[in-house]
C-alpha cells in the first residue's frame, strides 16, 4: 500500500486544522457566550491541548480573551469572539420600502436606516442601499472593512446557478452581478443576494414553535412564498418555486386576467370584497369587532389569494401557512378568514398563523443569512491560518 507523500499530510494537517477550529468556533457561537477552554474542549470533545493551540492562533484576530473580574482564587479566563471587531448587514429592497439593518454576529442589531418610497431596483437603489449601510456603520462608529458578509433580500426568480434575476413590470432593472459588483467596491465581505420570499421563510423558521415544514407567504405589495420542507428552503430547478405572485388569474373586479400580485395585494382587499370604502386595516378591523358585513367581505377579498394558496398546500401536502408583512399585524380575524377559505377548496385543517416579525420578516432572513455567511467567513478565514501540531479528537 502506498505510503502518504509529504504532501498529502501536509494536507491533511490543513484539513484537520480546519475542522477542528470550525468546531471551536461553532461552539462559541452555540453557547452565545464566552466560554473557558475547558468548557470548549468538553462541547467540541477535543483535547485541551488542541483546543488551547487553536485559541491561541486566533486571539487578537477572531477571539477575545475576557479576564475574570472580582472573583477569588485563580478563575480561569473566558474566550468569545471579538464582536466588535465583525458585523454583517441585512437589506430589504421593493417597491416602496428600503431598510437597512447592521448586526453584530451574535444578532445584535448596531443600527438601523430605513427610506420609504423608494426609487424602481436599478442604479438609484444601489446607491441608495451604499449610502444606507455607510450611515448605519457610522452610527456603530465602525470602518468598512468591518463588514465581514452582508445580504440584500430582492423581489424576483433569482436563478441559482447564474444569480439572474427576472423581474415583473414596473419594479425597474436589477442584475445580480451588478448588486454584487457594486456593494463589494465598497464592502470587503462576502454579499449576497436571495428572493425576498425565501428569506422571510427563512426567518419564520427561527419563530417559537414553528413546524419544520410550512408556507410562508409573504403578502404585502407584492405576493411570493417561500417554501419549507423539512426545516430546509426548497428553491426549485430554476429558483421560481413558490413565485405565486407570478400566477395569472382572473381579476374579480375587472374581468381580465393578471398576475395575481396585482389581483390580491394587501391594499386591494376592501376592494375584492365589496368595501372600497374602507381600508384593508379598517376592513379587517371591523372583522375583528364582528361587524358581519366586513367579515364576509373579509372572506371574499382573500379568496382570490387563497385558491392560489390552497392549490400549493394540497400538492405539497402542507399544513401550515404563515402569513409576513404588515398585514401580519392584522390578528386573528385575517388568519379565520383565510383558514375558512382555504379549507372551501380542499386544503383542510391547515394552521395559519401571523409571523411575529410583521413587516420585518424578509430583514430579519436577510441578517439571519448575513450572519451564517460571516461564519463561514470566520471559519475560513481562521482555519489555513491557524499553526498548530494536528490532533485526534479525545475520546
């Protein structure tokens, strides 16, 4: 048997110095605290010795040491990452809103911009979206090259394979190499851009309680859905799983068919039921006090959107539907109206909830992502860096 060249162990050395400081460096972040080297080597069942060697080559750079303050004896020091020295940022980009969220990587939120009536997706907006994480960084009183990953959540089918978008009318142009190019001129990290829908998903996953397979509809101004199937986004082939918006319907209101974003928008629902003389927040207010004429207009003005819904949910056999926006604000009368109407074509039983985060459910996936990404970033950054003798783990 062929014996291991110099280089394979060299290799496999690097490898295993890669592994084993993903693993410090993961369990710092599950326990969400700084924690003793002891502490570490018992969570990641490494050796002391190896979890001391990795520490060691990441201090000043990745970790921070946290002298114990007031304690008798001899305590032992404390290891965290060294948050001040790494954020990431979440950006929420459509039609008539933009905002903007700086995190540190443990979730903390260091500053928030928002504009509303904002300009189409195009160069406008890439410069407005610069110029909104420049000001949050400067409310952090951090440089640029603090930011280790950021995410910016866009309306579209955003091709996996390529990061193409494909846009309806009337949101403007928008490439994603482009958003990529620009925002890297100005922040060293690694950005990213992923559809709206399937980033709100992705922060409804992180709500209490929430079942690991579920729609999360995302209904505001524009309508898309982000699909999850066993705790993990199911994109599709070409991106465009869940793109309900996209759907053609016959308008009830006009007769003529359209996308069926523009049929059931969130402002369009007094409309289609009947109430154009109240608001949706009004309409689904009265509902909620029991005026019988607003909760039937209430039920006829989310069918359009339902059938759509209830169509999804009996394909994919799912139980649960999770509604964000600001209309998630609304309360239980929206939730009834939808589930009775759901259940009049055939999806049953299904769970329909509001999603805690109300109109912030896209921003919250955006940074969520932000910070997986800067993770990861850590970790690489960390591990081809680190010298240290390879070690096994303990038994």
């Amino acid at each position: 048997m062929r014996q291991p060249s110099i280089d394979d162990q060299a290799r496999g050395t690097a490898q295993l110095r890669l592994l084993n400081t993903r693993r410090v460096l993961t369990a710092l972040r599950s326990a969400g605290e700084p924690a003793r080297i002891a502490e570490l080597a018992t969570m990641t069942n490494l050796t002391r010795p190896t979890v001391t060697q990795i520490v060691s080559a990441l201090e000043g750079r990745t970790l921070q040491r946290y002298e114990p303050t007031g304690a008798a004896g001899r305590p032992a020091v404390r290891y965290g990452l060294a948050r001040e020295a790494f954020v990431v940022f979440g950006a929420d980009v459509g039609a008539h809103r933009a905002v903007v969220e700086v995190s540190n990587l443990d979730g903390t939120v260091r500053a928030r911009r928002e504009r509303r009536r904002t300009p189409p997706l195009g160069d406008e907006m890439l410069e407005l979206l610069v110029e909104l994480v420049r000001e949050c960084l400067d409310e952090a009183g951090l440089p640029p090259s603090a930011v280790i990953a950021g995410t910016v959540a866009s309306p579209g089918i955003i091709a996996p394979s390529t990061g193409q978008i494909t846009l309806r009318t009337g949101l403007g142009s928008w490439n994603g190499a482009q958003v990529v190019a620009v925002l890297s001129r100005h922040y060293t990290g690694e950005i990213a851009l992923e559809n709206d829908a399937n980033l709100a998903a992705q922060a409804m996953c992180t709500a209490p309680d929430m079942p690991r397979t579920f729609l999360g509809l995302q209904w505001g101004q524009r309508i898309g859905a982000g699909i999850v199937l066993d705790g993990r986004i199911y994109r599709g082939q070409l991106g465009a799983a869940g793109e309900l918006g996209s759907l053609l319907v016959p308008d009830p209101v006009t007769g003529e068919n359209r996308h069926l974003e523009q049929v059931s928008h969130a402002g369009r629902l007094p409309l289609l039921g009947g109430t154009p003389d109240l608001s949706t927040e009004e309409l689904i207010g009265a509902a909620a006090d029991g005026d019988e004429r607003s909760v039937r207009a209430l039920r006829r003005g989310v069918d359009t959107l339902a059938t759509a819904v209830a169509t999804t949910c009996l394909a994919l056999d799912l139980q649960a539907v999770v509604i964000s926006g600001a209309i998630a604000r609304s309360g239980p009368a929206l939730t009834t109206a939808f589930r009775e109407s759901l259940a009049d074509r055939g999806a049953v039983d299904v769970d329909c909830r509001l999603s805690p985060f109300h109109e912030d459910t896209v921003l919250r996936g955006a940074v969520g992502h932000a910070i997986d990404a800067g993770w990861e970033q850590l970790i690489e950054q960390a591990g081809p860096q680190t010298s240290m003798a390879a070690a096994q783990p303990s038994s």
